[in-house]
C-alpha cells in the first residue's frame, strides 16, 4: 500500500460499510489498497495475544501465562505484580494472590505489563461486585475461596489415589 489515501480512497469506494475487527494484524511491506483491505478482513491475520488463566494458578503462575500470551516480558510483570498498591486493592492488601481474575483474555500487542495485571483485577472486582461483596470484605472472601478451592482439590486428589 503506497498511501494511506490509496487505502481510504478504496474503502470510500466500497459497496457498504467495511467490517474488521480491530487489533493488530500481520501486513506485507508495498501492499496494494486492495491487498491490505483483503488481509484486514481475513481473521487468519488477525495477530492475538491470548492468555488463558485456568481457576486455582498461583500469581506466579498466572504471570507466567500472561508472559507466554502476550508477548510480555515475565520480568516486567513481576516488576508490575510486587505492587499491589498500584491496582486500587482495599487498604492492607500486600499480593495479588486470589486477586488475578481466572479467564481468557486478549491483549492488544502493545498491552504493558501494568495494563495486563489491571484487566485481570478489574475482571475479579466486577465479579465481587456482581455479588455484592463489600470492598471491605474482599480480601476475606478470596482468602476463604481460596482455601476452600485447596481443600477441595486435595481431596478429589485423596479420592483418586484410594480407588
């Protein structure tokens, strides 16, 4: 593609609205207009970066995960994950254990190591809010949740090996 007005130029000329998903995509130097529409609407080159966080990973484990997701360095989002305080946590938080929402997310591919951390917070303080956990109640809550989800696991483990 030559020139950005080539591209706009094409689209203006198009019969309807142009659908694509935004996102970042992979684009071959010296395209024509009409190369660069064609591969803007092929999801085959559409370039995501997906991370899928199962329930029950540690932090550590999460951020591992992101890193291998999203092209974000593991050092960078260690760095991000040692403050807590920079995610609008209740007072007294001091990790981010129990607070790094299990989903699957998708980053932008300029998404930093900060951002990432913040979506996975945000996704679990709409889910607390969703049911009506008071902010003050929250660490509690996910502290519970995850010993029950502990508990849980080593017994269905138990109750593999006895069979």
């Amino acid at each position: 593609m030559k020139t950005s007005e080539a591209f706009y130029e094409l689209l203006l000329a198009q019969d309807g609205p142009v659908e694509f998903l935004p996102g970042s995509y992979r684009l071959k130097l010296q395209m024509s207009a009409q190369a660069a529409l064609d591969a803007l609407q092929d999801p085959a080159n559409r370039m995501a970066f997906t991370a899928m966080i199962p329930e029950g990973k540690s932090v550590a484990q999460t951020l591992e995960i992101v890193s291998a997701g999203a092209g974000i360095p593991l050092a960078e989002l260690k760095t991000a994950a040692a403050d807590p305080s920079q995610f609008g946590l209740p007072a007294g938080v001091t990790s981010l254990e129990g607070w790094l929402f299990p989903a699957t997310y998708e980053f932008e591919s300029d998404t930093t190591a900060v951002e990432a951390i913040t979506r996975l917070v945000e996704q679990q303080k709409q889910v607390l809010n969703e049911f009506g956990v008071p902010e003050d109640d929250r660490e509690r809550v996910l502290t519970i949740a995850a010993m029950v989800q502990r508990e849980g696991a080593g017994s269905r483990t138990s109750a593999r090996f006895r069979a």
